[in-house]
C-alpha cells in the first residue's frame, strides 16, 4: 500500500479523480475528516459514478466579504489494484481513469501518464484520462508497475496539480508448470536397506506467485518405481517401499516423480523427473564352491613350484565384500603340495611344494576353505560367510632319469699316487618300473685336463696320472648317468676329490727382505727374526727348526737361536761393523719341517750394514755418498746463476740495440716513390727546365695527410700540422714552394727526434753558389790529357773524339754538349 498526502493553498485549487477500474479489486480511499472537513464515502461515490473510485480535494470560500477561508487538510490511502496476467480479449484492458475537477469538457486538459511501462504497455487517453493496457501482462517477467499521472493544461503545458503515484499489481493465474531444476537425478542406497530408508530428496519449482491462491502449491507423487520406492507428498523425499531389495536381483531402477500445482487437485499443472537409484553392494552372500570335489593330477616328474591346478569360490557381492581367501586345512598332501591366491583372478592356484614319485605314492587329498575377509556385522546371523571343498590329486607315472644313491660324493686320494690309482665309485639307478642299466661318464667340461677316468658300467673313478696337492687340492667333477634304452634320460651327480698331502715340499723363508743393521749395532742384540713356511701341510704338533749352516756355525760375526715356535732370532756377536770395510753379509740358514719324510732347505739371510744416527735411525744403507765430494756450496751456486742472468741481460740488449740501428727513422710505403727515370729523345733546357716531368711525385704520400709516420716514436704520440701552415696543392709543380712546405713541417712537427733528420731534395733551387756539376764543363779548362786515342775506338764513340780529339773545338760546342 501507498500513502499519499497531498497539500495545497490557494483559491484555484484543483480537484483530481483517478478512476481505477480491476477485474479482482477495486482501490478504496479513506478520507479522514477535521473540524470542518466534508468526508465522501465509496458508497455514495458508486451510486453517482459505479465502478469509479474517486478522489477530491475540497476547498473552502469565503460566502461574503471580509470571511476568513479556511483550507481542509485531507488525507487518502491507495490500496493495490491488480490487472489480470495473460488476457487475451480482443479489446484493451481498462486499467482507470483520470479526471480533473477544472476539466469542464472543452478539451483544454491534457492528462500525462509517465512510469514504467508508460506508453508502450500503458497507454492513456489525454483527453478523457482512460488509461488501458495494450499488451498481454506476464507476472512472471514482471510482478508491479510504477505509474505517474498529472493534468496540464493543452496548450502551455503547465501542470494544473501535483503528479499523482499509483501502482498497478499484474494479478497471478496459474500459467506456469512446475519444473525440477537439477534433474535427472542419481541416487545410491545400500541393498537390503529397511523399509522408509531415506534415498534422496527431490524439489520442484514455481514461477507462479506462492502467495496468491494454490498456483505455487506443490504436491509429490510417484508415477513409475512402485512398488519399490515412495515419495512424500509435501517434502519430495524418496524413500524405500520394499524390504530385502537385493542387489544382485536387480541393481538398478527408473523412479519417475511428479510434482502438480494446485495443491494436486483437478486443473493443476505438473512437471516430471526421472530418478536414477542404484544398490550399492553390502556382504550379504557367503562364498561358494561351485563343485565340493575337484580332481587334480600331477606328473612324477614335475619339479617344485609347478602349478598342479585351479579353483575359485564365486562370491556374487562386489570390491572387498566379495573377497575370499583360500587356505589348506586336512588332508595327507598338505606337506607334498601349498596354496597360493592369484591377485588377479582371485583363484587358489594349487603348487607342488616337493617331488611326487609315483612309485612311493600314487595319490594325495587336500581339504579347502574360501572364507570372506570382510564381514558385516549387520549380517552375521546369515552367515557362516565361508565354504570347504575336497581336492584329490593323483600321481602319474613318467619316465625318470636315474637316480645317483646320494645326492653328491667326496673322496680321497694321495698326491703323486701312480696312474689307475682307484679313487671311489658311484652308483644310479633307474627308479621305473622298467628297472633299465645305466651307463656312466664323465663330462669333459668338468675334468678339462682330464685327471679321472670312470668305468662306463660300474661307476669306478681311477686316477690317469699322479697329482699335485700343492697345484690343487680339490678336484670337482660331475659323473653324468644315462638310462640303456627308454627315451636315455641322464642325471648328473657332484664328485669332489681331495688330494691328499705328502710331504714333498722343503720350507722357506716367509719373507725375502733384507736385514739392515747399523753400524753401530752392540753385541748380543736381536737384528732380525725369522720364520718359515712350507707348501705341505703342517701336521699337529708339526714345527719348523732352525740352524745356522756348517760352513758358518762357527762365525764371529752372527748368530742364531731357535724359539721352537717355527720362529728364530738372529743375534750380532761383536761391534765394529763398518761400511768401508764390508757393507754387505750373507749368513745360510737351515730350516727343517720335521715332517715324513722330514724335508730341510738351505736359504740364505742378507745382512746390510747402514750408517745410522745416535738414535739408531737409519740414514743411508750406500757407501757412494761418502765416496764422493762434498760439492759446490748454496751460495756458490747462487752465484753462479747471477751471472748467467746477467750475461743473457746484455745479450738481449745487444741485439735489441743492432735492430733498433738499422730500423729507419721515417717509415715509408714500398710504394712511395722518390725518383722517377724519365725518357725522352729531345736534349732538354738543362737544370732549369722544370717541365720534364711531374715535381709532385716527389711528395711522400702520407707527408700529405699531415704526418709522416716514424719508427722511433709510437703512433698515438705523433700530432698533425698545425692547421695555418700553408701546403702546396698536390699537383703542384713550384718546387720552392713544395721544400719551404717539407721545412715548415719539420720545424713545426712536435714529435720530430732530437737528432737531425737527413732531408733530401733533387732540386739545387734558384742562385745556388755552387757551380755546376756537369763534367762537360772540363772542356772550357786546359787540360793536358790526350783524348786522340778515342779516334781508334771506332763508329760508336766518333761523336765524343770529335768533342775531345781535338783541341780546336770551340767552347760554344761544349756549352751545347753541357746544355744537353
């Protein structure tokens, strides 16, 4: 509901009616009255205007002149006015209408409607003030409308009164089904689960509106999965119907659900959905064998380990309900045979645990149990949750190797025993029925060097030549038996061998290090003790004994003590020992084993004498270093070295001096050109003639750029010419100008060395004081040689016979030969 208090001064005041028309309700006004105030009722307002609500402001006047005015403050409630959802009626549905009290019917008012929905949903008449919707109403896409109404004047536009709110409710029909959101749904519960067990709770919805009339109310019910299954009406939960459903009857089911509008009564809408349930498995099934006796049958000549056969319990419950472990429990196989479970198949795999043989036993019977690990205490009264089977395995008979008498055999015999020597004998024997001979070998990869020999028929082991304990005591053969007829099956038997001791091997020394003992070793002291060994073996109470050899037992220098514990101790028996004199003695020593035969060996000690310190410490063992001399001192050597450091100094400085010597000091390209051979068949103006060849090539190329490089500073050092120096240009052929330029440069050049550089020139310059250099002048002086012999010279040299054969000639022919 909305309240609305309107106020308003003045003497034209406007009186407004809002006519709202509604198929359901109509919208009451409630005037509440002062002291004063006139109240208009709905029944008197219907009697003049049915099915019209109205609204009025009332004003007060003055009856005369000089009467105060009095205002009545008014106030009204809207009530909500519903327009029927979903009408389909040819005509447009009137919602109300909008009057004014200064509305005299001339059309000089003009109602405004503005809001949502203004226009295109609702549309108004601005000149009787109906207001209609013009499109079907859906509560669902929207529930309420907010709506403005005002009258202004048609031709200014100007409000005559306030804007007036009202809201128009879209009124709820049942339109739309109910609908399960989240479905198909899938839901588990334990078999035989009891009556009323909660499955799962299923929910529809309504768009309709819930709190107007039964559209939104929803009722459940089940269409499919009776008799099994229940849902309540009001919540949707689904229960169970039926006790002891057992999964492994049927595990699955199709529940159908509906939900109906209306409360489920006649004219509801409904929706449907479908309900997936699936058992989920509980031990309530004991394992079972399918057959309470299983025949088995084994070949004599299976080996342990082999699989003798298979059986399973079949337990129809899932995962670890329908586990079942298997266990021997009776029966006159129980040491012969052992069970094991395959982690895979989940069988009991029957193994033999010992060799059968069907000669000493021809049958064997085992007892099984299969028993469920996991049992649920819920179902123990259905129990016992275990089952027994008979197993009976029978014996077959199979052609059998021969079989040796013992599993291995040992013997002995003497070393160096003579050839055919026996050594013992073996013996197998053909266990069938059939009891056939055996024939006996030796396998050569056994006895590679072939010591033994057997008789093929008795099993005799004999000797093929005499043996050596100390090369091997032991000899391990196989002695291979094969059955004479049948299918000559052979079996192998180990044969070890020892070689018996003989004394036939002298002691020795254990070690053959040398004694070293110091010079200065005092009398009756212990230099060394000795001990032996022996290849044979030593017998109990066996020993070795010791003594010096008789070409020494009377010695000065050593002698020797038996412990009689097979050891001995070497003594000295006088001092003085030296180096110099003897460095080295050997001192023979007897050893006897006491054996039988008794064997002995001569074996000899060394003994050197070592310079030692005055603590006995051994320092040398070798007469050279006192031999020789002392040798050059530390400092000596020191020396020594210096001076070679020095000598190969002033070597390298030498020689770095020469190549510096002979290194110029101005570096030039090789192909930097100083002279240039012109060639030419006219004589020339002589010295003076500068326009023979090119002067510029007398420029050095890098001279041009600046600088000239040079071998006796670096680089990075040398500066170029200052920049105001003037420089001839390159083709230029004033050759005063080019060598003012080359001493410009020189004198200016910051790196030049403080030595003279030689500068040559090929041009002696204008004015030179010095004469001419031409030997053709030498014809202008007196000379006394005599040129006449050049006549006899022949054609080639008439021409300079003429110049100086004569000594007429005049000067002005020298002066030509000159100016040549």
């Amino acid at each position: 509901m909305a309240m609305l208090m309107m106020k308003r001064q003045g003497l034209g005041l406007l009186r407004t009616f809002l006519v709202l028309l509604g198929v359901s309700a109509l919208c009451s006004v409630a005037l509440g009255t002062r002291k004063g105030n006139v109240s208009l009722d709905q029944r008197s307002h219907r009697h003049r205007h049915p099915g019209h609500l109205s609204m009025h402001r009332h004003r007060q006047r003055a009856g005369k002149e000089g009467q105060v005015l009095h205002r009545s403050k008014r106030g009204w409630v809207w009530n909500q006015f519903f327009v029927i959802e979903e009408y389909t009626g040819p005509d447009p549905v009137l919602v109300g209408r909008l009057h004014s009290d200064v509305d005299s019917g001339d059309g000089n008012i003009k109602y405004i409607l503005s809001g949502e929905g203004a226009g295109t949903i609702f549309v108004i008449d601005d000149k009787t003030g109906n207001i209609h919707a013009t499109k079907t109403l859906d509560r669902e896409e929207q529930a309420q409308y907010t709506l403005t109404a005002q009258a202004v004047a048609r031709d200014t536009n100007k409000p005559l009164e306030p804007p007036s709110e009202f809201i128009v409710k879209v009124q709820d029909i049942n339109d739309n089904p109910p609908e399960f959101l989240h479905g198909p749904y899938y839901a588990r519960v334990p078999e035989m689960s009891n009556v009323g067990t909660s499955v799962m709770q299923v929910t529809a919805t309504d768009a309709d509106d819930p709190t107007y009339g039964n559209s939104a109310r929803l009722v459940y019910s089940i269409l499919q999965g009776q008799p099994y299954f229940s849902v309540e009406p009001q919540t949707g939960i689904i229960r169970t119907a039926l006790p002891n459903m057992d999964r492994e009857a049927r595990q699955e089911y199709d529940v159908v659900i509906q939900a109906k509008d209306m409360g489920g009564h006649m004219g509801g809408l409904s929706g449907t959905t479908e309900v997936k349930i699936t058992l989920t498995d509980v031990n309530d099934n004991p394992p079972k064998f399918p057959q309470s006796v299983y025949p088995m049958s084994v070949s004599e000549d299976k080996v342990p380990g082999e699989e003798v056969g298979r059986l399973k319990a079949k337990d129809p419950d899932l995962g670890d309900n329908g586990l079942v472990n298997y266990r021997l429990i009776d029966g006159d196989g129980i040491g012969m045979f052992e069970l094991t479970t395959d982690s895979e198949t989940r069988e009991a795999v029957i193994k033999l645990k010992k060799s059968v043989d069907f000669e000493t036993k021809r049958s064997y019977t085992l007892k099984v149990e299969g028993s469920n690990p996991h049992v649920d205490p819920q179902f123990l009264a259905w129990g016992p949750y275990k089952d027994e089977a008979t197993i009976k395995i029978s014996v077959e008979d199979a052609d059998e190797p021969p079989v040796f008498v013992a599993p291995s055999y040992t013997f002995e015999v003497e070393e160096n025993a003579p050839e055919g020597t026996l050594v013992g004998r073996v013996h197998a024997k053909d266990t069938d029925v059939a009891n056939n001979p055996v024939r006996y070998m030796i396998p050569r990869y056994t006895d590679v060097e072939q010591f033994f020999s057997i008789n093929s028929e008795d099993g005799m082991i004999t000797t093929t030549r005499p043996l050596d304990r100390e090369a091997q005591a032991w000899h391990n053969i196989s002695v291979s038996a094969t059955e004479i007829g049948g299918h000559h099956q052979d079996t192998k038997v180990r044969v070890n061998i020892k070689v018996k001791d003989v004394n036939d091997n002298p002691p020795e020394f254990a070690t053959n290090n040398e004694v070293l003992m110091c010079e200065t070793v005092a009398p009756e002291k212990v230099i060394e003790t000795v001990s032996a060994v022996d290849k044979d073996e030593m017998a109990h109470r066996q020993h070795f004994t010791f003594s010096l050899a008789p070409e020494v037992a009377h010695n000065h220098n050593f002698s020797l003590k038996d412990n009689r514990d097979s050891t001995a101790n070497i003594y000295v028996l006088r001092k003085g020992f030296s180096r110099l004199t003897q460095g080295v003695y050997y001192l023979p020593i007897e050893i006897n084993d006491n054996g039988f035969p008794a064997m002995s060996s001569t074996n000899t000690l060394t003994i050197r004498v070592c310079y030692c310190d005055s603590k006995d410490t051994i320092l040398s063992c070798n007469v050279e270093p006192y031999i020789l001399p002392a040798g050059l001192s530390t400092g000596a050597l020191i020396a020594i070295l210096a001076c070679i450091v020095i000598l190969l100094v002033i070597v390298v400085l030498f020689v770095a001096l020469r190549r510096q010597k002979k290194e110029p000091l101005i570096v030039f390209e090789e192909e930097d050109i100083r002279e240039n051979i012109i060639t030419y068949d006219d004589e020339g103006g002589g010295e003076e003639d500068t326009e023979a060849f090119d002067i510029a090539t007398l420029q050095n190329p890098d001279g041009a750029n600046g600088f000239l490089p040079r071998k006796d500073i670096k680089p990075e050092l040398q500066y170029p010419i200052r920049p105001g120096i003037g420089r001839p240009a390159a083709n230029s052929v004033d050759v005063d100008d080019f060598i003012k330029t080359r001493i410009a440069e020189a004198d200016s050049d910051p790196t030049a060395p403080p030595y003279d550089s030689i500068q040559i020139y090929g041009y002696e310059g204008r004015g030179s004081l010095a004469g001419s250099l031409s030997s053709l002048e030498s014809v202008t002086t007196e000379s006394d040689l005599d040129y006449d012999y050049l006549q006899s010279w022949g054609p080639r040299f008439k021409k300079l016979a003429d110049l100086y054969g004569t000594k007429d000639c005049s000067i002005n022919d020298a002066d030509d030969g000159e100016d040549s």
